[in-house]
C-alpha cells in the first residue's frame, strides 16, 4: 500500500510541475505582450486559498492541489475550474464603459480596462503566442532535464570495444580471442559498441557470427559462435567475454612542435598499440611512456583509414 501511495503522490507531482511550467508559458507570453492576467494560480485549481497582489494580477495558492492555472481578464471558458468568473466580465466592462459616456458625471463602479490589455480584442497573431507558450515551456523543460543532468552528472560513457575477460573454454575462448583485443567488427558491422555486440549476440544463439579483432596493432579475422543460453522462456546467445569498462579510445591532441613526437604524430591520430601491446586508455599510454624512461618505443597508430608504425625517440611524446 505505501508503495502505491509513493506512486501516486510521483505522478501528481510529476504532473504538476509539468502544468504549472504549460501556465507559465501562457502567464509570460501574456505578460509580454502587455495583456491583462487576472490571476496566475502557481499552485493548485479551483478556488484561492491564500495570494498576493501584484499589479493587476492576483498570485494564488487554490484549493484542489492539482496543476496550476492562468485566468486572464474577461476569459471565461474555464471559469468554474478556476473558481468562479472574473470580478467584472468583459460584457459589464463594456456596459460600465457605455454608461460614463452617456453620462460623463456617474462613474463607473470600477476602473475600466483599457482596449489594449483585453485578450479577446488583441490580433489573432498575438493569441496565438499566448497559445503555445505553455507547449512551448513544456518542450524547454524536455529539453532542459536531460540536459542539467548531464551538466551536474555526467554522460555515461560506453566502454570501447576491448575485452577484459575471456571465459575458459567459451565461445569466446573457442573463438581464439584474448584479453587486450579490440573489437573492431562484428557481424560485419564496422566499430561496432559493445551494446550492438550484445544485441547481435543475443539474437545469434549458435549462429556463427564473423568478427574481427585488433591485437598489438594487427588485425585478425576470427569467427565465433554465441552459446545458447536460456533467459526466462527466451533463448539467446552468450560471447562469454566481458568488456574493460576502463577502455577508451587514444586520440593525439596537441603536441609541441619542440617534442621528438611532433616528427612523426599529427593531431587526430589514434594510438592503438605501444610496443606491439594494445593501448587501453590515455593514462595506460602515459604509464607505458613514463616506463621507458628515456628508451626509444614505437607506437603503431591509425590515420586517415591506414595503419602504421611511427619511432619515438624520447620520453616526451604528444599530450593525449
């Protein structure tokens, strides 16, 4: 029961946030555009509970605690969800307007609103925009979440495709992979992410699948065949392997032009074995480096589609 009731009290919270962002898109675009709002219920529907006044709008916190609402002069179509009609319709405005004409010395029991703050006399154009401003904050807020989390969290990132483990004796062993390989096709998929490897997998239950793998700087072409396995009622397949989750492809950023490595490696080039041993991540590379100790290494990289073997002759290499 209390997990139905968390469930619950999420969805009206959910849904009132979303509501009341949708009314504050129309209580702005009015504002904006210079008409009349009566009231802006920033909480809740029906009648006012508690509020300010502010200029001609009424800030309120209404009764049903269900969303939010924006009333603007004259406008009645929602009156009775809003709590009642607006303290003078436009139809009394206009009576109240007639009367100070027909007699200049009897006022009005109210000051008038003019012409240009009325909703119902503005351009079709500007009721428009009062329109969809509320879809329109509703579409920011979409695109706002994600990208706040982002912001503050982080974007999780896929491993590359370089295994961590092998399986005794599984597909993957059977296969001829070892640890270190990167994957590099699959199921003639070019560069594929672990992800599509999964899926494809999954859906190749003893099905020999081709690959290829990238191993101290040399390709080689293996096939394998995904162990059937039992999930539930389905059937899919294993690789019976596991990705480094630390792995990250090695890009060259900016390099010195006083560095030996300048010589040979150009910005954008991918470093993919040190010393025929395959490279995992920038700070795996800057480890191998810093092993040297000033002895001569060789990096085999990929630039423009090729392959090759670049000499470095000291420590100092390009800042990856």
């Amino acid at each position: 029961m209390p997990d139905i009731l968390i469930v619950i009290l999420s969805v009206i919270f959910v849904l009132g946030v979303a509501i009341n962002i949708h009314e504050f898109g129309h209580f702005a675009v009015a504002k904006l555009l210079g008409i009349r709002v009566e009231a802006y219920s920033f909480f809740g529907l029906g009648p006012r509970i508690w509020g300010f006044k502010r200029g001609h709008t009424d800030y309120r916190i209404s009764a049903i605690p269900l969303g939010a609402y924006v009333k603007l002069y004259g406008d009645e179509a929602t009156a009775p969800l809003e709590g009642g009609s607006s303290e003078e319709k436009v139809g009394d405005f206009l009576d109240e307007r007639n009367i100070g004409k027909a007699d200049p010395d009897k006022k009005p029991a109210f000051e008038p609103v003019p012409d240009s703050e009325l909703y119902e006399l503005r351009p079709r154009w500007q009721k428009f925009l009062v329109m969809i401003g509320g879809p329109f904050m509703n579409i920011m807020l979409a695109l706002a979440i994600p990208f706040f989390g982002a912001f503050f969290y982080g974007i999780p990132a896929m491993p590359a495709p370089i295994v961590e483990f092998v399986k005794a004796s599984g597909a993957a062993d059977q296969a001829g992979i070892k640890v270190g390989d990167r994957i590099i096709a699959f199921d003639g998929v070019e560069n594929p992410t672990w992800r599509r490897i999964e899926t494809d997998a999954l859906v190749s239950p003893d099905k020999t699948v081709p690959l290829m793998v990238e191993r101290a700087g040399e390709r080689l072409n293996l096939t394998i065949k995904p162990t059937k396995a039992m999930r539930g009622e389905n059937t899919v397949g294993e690789l019976d392997l596991l990705p480094a989750t630390d792995a990250e492809p090695v890009l060259v950023g900016t390099i010195e032009p006083t560095m030996p490595a300048a010589q040979v490696l150009q910005t954008g080039d991918r470093v993919l074995a040190f010393n025929d041993q395959s490279v995992r991540n920038t700070a795996t590379l800057r480890q191998m480096v810093g092993d040297t100790k000033g002895a001569p290494f060789k990096l085999t990289i990929e630039r423009g589609g090729e392959r090759k073997t670049v000499d470095i002759n000291a420590v100092e290499t390009a800042q990856g």
